[in-house]
C-alpha cells in the first residue's frame, strides 16, 4: 500500500537567477545561471545526473515546444529530459517529476528546472485568455476575462461570505503586500526591491476594484532549478545537514466548482483538497503549530489571504485577525513570503514554484542572510495555477531530515 514519500528524497542542490526583466539575457542563459549555483551546491559533476524535467509554460516565447531548450543550455549528457507545463504550478510539476524518479528508484539523481522569459510574450500582465484559450471551454465561455478580474471576484466573494467590509478588507490585503514588499527589499534576487507603506498601496491606482496596482505582483523572467537524490546518497556524498521533502500533492479541479451551487467563489476548492494530503503525507497534526514558514501563489494580494485559511493556518473567517496582527510578518508566528514573494520576483510561469522551495531551503539551511529566520524546521510552498474556478494546486512540504 502507497504510504508517501516522506523523507525518501533529499534535495542535493539548489539554484536561482536573478529575476527581473532580464533584456540581457535569453531563456537559456537564465537556465545556466541558475544552474550553475545549483550544480556547485550539490557538488556533483553534471555527468552524474541521469534524469532531468524541465518546466516551462509559454514555449513559443521560451525555448520551444519541446524538451531540447534544457539539455541544449545545460549540455546535459544525452538523459532523459521530459518537458512539463501545469499552468502556473510548471514549477512545482517538474520537482514533482523528478523527486517521484527518484523515489521510485527509476534514477539515483534527477534535475528538475523551471524557466520563463516572461516580459518576451509582449503583454503587461500574462497573455489574454482569449489568445491562451481560444479553442479551450475557458476560453469559449468566458473569452474577455482577465487575472485581475477574476481575483478581484475572489475578494467580493469573500468580503460577502465573512461580512467583513470594504475598508477592513482593503487595509487587511494592502497589509499583505507591504509585508512581502518589506521583506524582497532585503533580497538581492527580488525584481522589486523597495519597501512601500500602508498608504502608498491603499492610494494606488485601482485595477480591478478592490485590486490596486500594489495588489499585483509584476511581470519577470527567471529561472530556478534543484538537483534531489536519497538521503543515502546525500550523505554517501559529505552531505550532513540533509533537507528532505515531506509531502508533495497536487489538486486538480474536476470542474465541480463551476459546475455546481455548493462553492461561493470565496475559496480555493482545489487547495484544500491537496493541503489535507500534504499534511497526512507528512504526518502533520497541526499546521499552525508545526509549520515554520512557508510561500504561497501571491499572484494578487486576495490571493495570499484566501489561502491563510485554504492552508488550514488561519481560522474560517480569520485572515483579515492575523493579518492585523502581524502573524504572517517576518518577525510573527509563521513568516510568509520571507523572500518576497510573487509581488517582489513576479511571476516567470516555469520557475515560480522551484523559485519558492530555493527560499525554503535556503531558510532551513540557515543561507539566508540578512532574512534569516530563527531555526526553521519544516517549509511549505503553494503553487496555483489557472484561475479561481478552474485551477491546479500543488503543495510541498519540505524541512529537516529525521
């Protein structure tokens, strides 16, 4: 019987590129950068890889339709390399591939690496649907929707459900994103890197009521990759202070959302679904108590806060307390967003979710500079794509070994 893969992989190395709009530079130069840190931290030649996924959502504007983009910028040495895309959880997929190779005892070291030129596709935001999804049901049925659009009905939703009022709700998400824009200030691979008051986001300009500019995360390019292997061979390696991955489930909407009356539009279904098994996988009893910090899809700031209580951190209804509160603040209970999150990197689709667990690791492993954190032990990251009624979520869960 399927009994997990708690600590059955350990990441061997990490990388990340600077995000941005990187006009200097192409997809696979990114890819390089970030993989020449990862490949120097694992400290493995690049010949003792034997399996490699590669993440990558926009492949028009990227390295192409197929798999060839990674094996040609990192000239690999003629591995398997499979190309996944899953919305804006890309990321999260190709770790997913390569810690199930490896759990599976198919390869011994796998690479998994994510990758988007982001600022190439031409748009200020992501692509219009219409242009993605002309031929799709999204598409068809709802041919003029925006992100921002759609997000902002998340906030209505739950302004309505929890009978909070338009101010409160307003100053609760505007307090989220000074919180991620005070922490990216202190990350030298952050796109945005300046701090912003309360007042400068509540006065910003509107984008989609109650959505301000500030409410936004930008658009950016980026790349971020890990190298995971077994704990015996990490240490076989010299490795001592192993970080292993605890749980790593993924939900897909089945379309019931939409389909049906019993979803109000306040919450993400999908996160829900893949946080319980996250936190049964890795034989978490209590989320609020057991875990240390984690990263979550901040593409708009309503987002982040719906998924406080779609993670099971926050009470039903008690988001807006903890935000006020400073739980989620770097020096609160469980700092979110410690490296600053979507709103400071942007969005580069493929790297995003390797780009969450980089932080994470680098947090556990105390590398985290001027924001580290006080002895973590256990990281979680929420990758989500699509959009609030028709979306995939993916959760890992990471921390010490034993």
């Amino acid at each position: 019987m399927a009994d997990g893969i708690k600590d059955k992989v350990a990441i061997l190395g990490m990388g990340c590129s600077r995000f941005g709009e990187r006009w200097d530079c192409g997809p696979e130069q990114l890819m390089v950068e970030a993989f020449q840190e990862c490949i120097a931290d694992a400290g493995i030649d690049k010949s003792e890889i034997q399996a490699a996924w590669f993440g990558q959502c926009y492949d028009e504007i990227g390295t192409g339709k197929g798999a060839l983009g990674l094996p040609f910028a990192l000239r690999l040495p003629y591995i398997p390399v499979t190309r996944v895309e899953n919305f804006c959880a890309t990321g999260t997929e190709a770790f997913r591939g390569a810690v199930y190779a490896v759990a599976s005892g198919a390869c011994d070291i796998a690479l998994a690496q994510g990758v988007e030129k982001l600022k190439d596709t031409g748009y200020g935001g992501l692509p219009a649907m219409d242009s993605v999804n002309s031929g799709s049901l999204v598409g068809q049925v709802m041919p003029n929707i925006s992100a921002p659009g759609s997000f902002a009905q998340l906030a209505s939703a739950y302004r309505a459900k929890h009978n909070i009022s338009y101010e409160d709700l307003k100053k609760a998400i505007a307090l989220v994103s000074v919180k991620s824009h005070a922490n990216g200030a202190k990350n030298p691979k952050a796109h945005l890197r300046k701090p912003v008051t309360l007042e400068q986001v509540m006065a910003s300009p509107i984008i989609a009521d109650p959505l301000g500019l500030f409410d936004c995360c930008g658009v950016s390019d980026g790349s971020a990759c890990a190298i995971v292997t077994t704990p015996e061979i990490a240490k076989s390696l010299g490795k001592t202070d192993l970080i292993t991955v605890k749980a790593l489930q993924l939900a897909v909407s089945n379309g019931q959302e939409q389909g049906y009356k019993d979803w109000d539009g306040s919450y993400f279904a999908t996160t829900r679904h893949a946080a319980k098994r996250a936190y049964k996988e890795a034989d978490i009893k209590n989320p609020r108590e057991e875990i240390s910090m984690f990263e979550v899809h901040d593409c708009f700031s309503i987002t982040e806060f719906v998924t406080y209580e779609d993670l099971y951190i926050s009470p039903e209804g008690g988001a807006t307390k903890d935000v006020m509160d400073g739980f989620f603040n770097a020096d609160g209970k469980i700092p979110c967003q410690i490296d600053g999150g979507l709103k400071c990197f942007g969005h580069p689709i493929g790297a995003s979710g390797l780009r969450m667990l980089y932080e994470m690791y680098l947090q556990l492993l105390g590398r985290a500079g001027n924001r580290q954190l006080s002895n973590p032990r256990i990281g979680l990251t929420h990758n989500l794509g699509g959009f609030p009624f028709s979306n995939v979520n993916a959760i890992s869960i990471v921390g010490r070994y034993k």
